[in-house]
C-alpha cells in the first residue's frame, strides 16, 4: 500500500493561501485602494489557466485554489474598503482617491 500525501498537499498549501491573501488585500487596499482589483483578476485568470495546462494533479488543484483565492480577493477588497470607512482598520491619509 503507498501512502498519498497528496491530499495533505493540497490541504495544507491551501490553508497557507488564504492566510496569505488576508494581509495582501489589507495592504493593497491601504497603499492603492480599490483600484488595484483587476491585478487580483488578471492573476487569477493566469493561474486558472495554469491549472487547466499542467499535468500535475497537485499543480492543477493549487492552480485553481489560487485563481479562485484572487476572485475571492477582489471582492474583499471592496469589503476592506467599508471596514476602513467604519473605522475597524486605518484609513492612508497619504493615498489620493
């Protein structure tokens, strides 16, 4: 019997992508508003596209988590933006809108 650690893989590299993606969006909304979205769109269409061309399973899979995690983003980053108007994160005084 082989042991699949693929599973793990994917599970783990997963839970590392969403974490990751919590402070990019709190970042790029601070230094560049909401007017950075198309960045997280062209991201993930790249890396769904990547997905769809290697032939690599685990590849594949995190391809997809990727993409889909910088969809997730450009909707939160219009959330970030509402929670910077209620005053639960810090507003860049510096930034022009």
């Amino acid at each position: 019997m082989e042991i699949g650690f693929d599973g793990l893989i994917v599970g783990v590299a997963t839970f590392l992508i969403i974490g990751v993606f919590h402070p990019i969006v709190i970042k790029a909304e601070y230094y560049f508003g909401v007017r950075c979205w198309w960045v997280f769109l062209l991201a993930g269409l790249a890396s769904c596209v990547f997905s769809l061309f290697v032939n690599d399973m685990v590849l594949s899979v995190l391809g997809g988590v990727l993409g889909f995690s910088c969809f997730w983003s450009i909707g939160e980053l219009f959330e970030q933006r509402k929670r910077v108007t209620r005053g639960w994160f810090p507003k860049n005084e510096k930034r022009k809108d």
